[in-house]
C-alpha cells in the first residue's frame, strides 16, 4: 500500500515531548488504535468512554428553588408526610416505652417517619396510575359510546329520509292516480 504523502501538521516541539518516557509509550501502545471521540473500542456494544451521564448531586443542584419550595403541593406528598410524621411519633413513642436512651429513640423515630412516608407515597402514586388509567379507559367507553349514539341517530336520520321519500313518491302516485290522464292511459286503448 503506499504511504500516506499528506503533511502533519503539529505544534512546536517541547523539551519533554522529544524525550517520551517508557510509561508514555506503554499507554499509547495499549490505547486501543479505533477509538474515536465519543466512540468505543468495542463496536459491538461496549461501554462509551466517558460518558457516565450526571451525578445525583450535580441533578440536585440543578433543579430550581421552586421545585423544592412547593414540593408539598405535589400529589400524595402532604399525605404521605402526615403518615410518615404519625409513623415517626409511634416509633419514638414505642422505643421510649422500651425505656431507650434519647438519641435511639430519635433514631427510631427519624427511621420510621421516612419508612412510612416512603411506602405510603409509593402506594398513593400507584392508586394514582390505576386511577389515571381507569379514567383513560371510561374516556375511551365514551367516545365508543358517543361515536354509537351518533351512528344510530344517523341511522335514524337515514331510515326517516327514505320514509319521507316513500311517503312523499306514495303521495305523487295517488295524485297521478286521481287525474284524467291516468284514467285515460289505464282505460282507452289506441290501437
């Protein structure tokens, strides 16, 4: 194969880059030789270098002052922290009957309140969802229901149109019927 003839264009060498140590060339020697930014050396579903996605903290921090300020406005919040805080006075309370020091018994109280709280909003969220997709379905039933009705009232529309039609061509033969005319074609023959 021929060489490569394009120049390369590369900065100004340094003192350190002319003599490179044995530790430099062992790591470029390992580096995989197809890696691209972004990219992998495992093109069949290897893991992307450097791209860890962002932190819990770093998520944290970027939410707004908002979101934190009218959290209790979210559905199921309030009541999930007035379970949690009833949950929280019953730990304390019993490990205070079991004749605990002070702190332990805070502890019980801090562990229960978020137990209770958590179970409780995930149980509310799932009344929720459930609740969510029985409205989604009674609002599909309607508009089932809706598109029935307008179908039979259409239906009846059409079956009163062709009766009024009926009726009206009725009406016209009985008039044809009453004339001269039609006694005449009926009764006198040319021949």
């Amino acid at each position: 194969m021929a060489d490569d003839t394009r120049k390369a264009s590369t900065p100004p060498a340094t003192p350190q880059d002319q003599a490179p140590t044995v530790s430099t060339l062992v790591r470029e020697a390992r580096a995989p030789a197809n890696v691209m930014p972004g990219g992998t050396a495992h093109t069949a579903g290897g893991e992307r270098v450097g791209a860890e996605g962002p932190s819990y903290i770093d998520v944290v921090r970027n939410l707004p002052a908002d979101y934190y300020l009218t959290f209790y406005k979210r559905p199921c919040v309030r009541d999930s922290q007035l379970t949690g805080i009833g949950a929280g006075f019953v730990g304390g309370s019993i490990a205070a009957i079991m004749r605990k020091p002070v702190l332990i018994c805070s502890n019980y109280a801090v562990a229960a309140w978020c137990a209770a709280g958590c179970i409780h909003y995930q149980i509310c969220q799932h009344y929720r969802s459930r609740e969510k997709d029985g409205m989604r379905q009674a609002r599909e039933l309607m508009e089932k229901k809706r598109a029935t009705i307008e179908a039979r009232k259409e239906a009846r529309r059409k079956a009163r149109e062709e009766q009024l039609r009926l009726e009206e061509e009725q009406r016209r033969e009985e008039a044809r019927r009453k004339t001269w005319s039609y006694w005449i074609d009926k009764n006198v023959r040319f021949w």
